[in-house]
C-alpha cells in the first residue's frame, strides 16, 4: 500500500480519523497538514498530498468519505460512503 515515505503521514491521518470523523478543511489545519507540508514540492502543495494520501488510503480500503456529510470517517466505523 504506502511507501514508507509516506507512513508517518499516513499513520497521522488515521490517528486523527480514529479520533473522529474529519473534514478535510479540519485535517489540513491538524498535524497531519503539518506532516503533508514536509511532503510538498513546488509541483505539488500540501493539499494535494493529503488528498492523494487520502484517497490511497480509501482505495486501500482502510478509510472511507461520508459524501453527505462530507467527512472522512474509518472504513470500520459504518458510515455511509
């Protein structure tokens, strides 16, 4: 799944999820849009890496987005998705 460039990343954006559902507006302004700038280039800022980390981690099955309510919720937490 996650290279290991990305695993203090990802482990954050799940620690945060596990908290609570999250927006991504909320994320972004945590530690995890902290650990998403030590990733950014010019290429690609801080917002785009979490998104791109977000939706791996979706597609990986282990965090879902509730699109009504616009929040990213664990894929164990029964949220609609």
């Amino acid at each position: 799944m996650a290279s290991d460039k990305y695993a203090a990343l990802d482990a954050a954006i799940l620690s945060a999820i596990g908290a609570g559902p999250q927006t991504f507006t909320a994320l972004m302004a945590s530690s995890v849009g902290d650990e998403a700038r030590e990733h950014e280039t010019c290429e690609r800022p801080d917002f785009r890496v979490l998104d791109a980390r977000l939706q791996a981690l979706r597609n990986g099955g282990k965090i879902k987005v509730d699109g009504r309510r616009r929040i990213w919720v664990l894929a164990q937490d029964g949220g609609a998705a």
